[in-house]
C-alpha cells in the first residue's frame, strides 16, 4: 500500500543520497534551508518503506507577494519504483498539505531529463531556460 506523510529532514537526505546524489558525501544532500520553520519534507512509503521524498520551502519574494511562495526540491523517487505514477502523487501530496490555507506559487529548477514529468503534471506552467537547468513556475490554485 502506497502511503504519504511528512518526514524528518534526515529521512529526505538518506533519498536524496540514494537517488539525487549517488557517490557523493551524504554532507552534499543537507541543502540550505532544509532546517528553516516553513520548510517541509514529505515522504512516500510502499509498505512502510520509504521509497521516495521531496521538500517543500517557504521562500520570501518581493516578486509574488500576492501568495506564499514554494519552492519544490530534492524531488527523488527510488529508481525500481520510478514509473509507477509515486513522483506524481507524491508531489500532489505535498502540494495539498502546503495549499491547506488557500493558492500558493510553487518553483523549482528542473534538469532537462526532469522537464516531462512536470509537463506530464498539466499544471499551468511558464519555463525559461536557466544554464543546464529549466525554472519552473506553478500556481496551485486548491
């Protein structure tokens, strides 16, 4: 059974090293902000096993001062459990929990392999190449 909750910052850097970080110190999978109040990590377990994470940080912006403002990172889904629709739940998970109060603007840097699974996702989205990244742009309106 796939299941969905929030989790410790430990428990994302643990499939961020896994997924996102293969080979490298487990010190590279901490990043800024995972420790600041309005962050969130949310898991998803298959189970009861932990098979994928991702984070959920509340930005300050003088850019969208209408809604708050997410930004989405460190999106990681076990490689023998990716294509079974986990990411996109996960993520929707997510979105629901941080949306409780009302709209808010969710961003992330995407890298090019990354960018069909957001266009798979059919949310309004604007894209601007940025480097060996895609920015992404979401406005969930739940």
């Amino acid at each position: 059974m796939l299941t969905f909750k929030q989790i410790k910052v430990d428990d994302v850097v643990e499939m961020r090293h896994r997924v996102l970080k293969i080979g490298q110190p487990v010190e590279t999978c901490y990043f800024e902000g995972d420790l600041d109040e309005g962050t969130k990590h949310f898991g998803a377990f298959l189970n009861n096993e932990l098979v994928g994470a991702v984070t959920m940080m509340l930005k300050n912006t003088n850019t969208y001062k209408v809604h708050p403002v997410y930004r989405l990172t460190g999106l990681s889904i076990l490689a023998e459990n990716q294509n079974n629709n986990i990411g996109r739940r996960l993520l929707h998970f997510a979105e629901e929990y941080i949306s409780r109060k009302g709209t808010v603007m969710i961003w992330c840097f995407a890298r090019d392999y990354a960018v069909p699974f957001y266009k798979k996702k059919r949310i309004s989205i604007k894209c601007a190449a940025g480097g060996d990244s895609t920015y992404w742009f979401s406005q969930n309106n739940v």
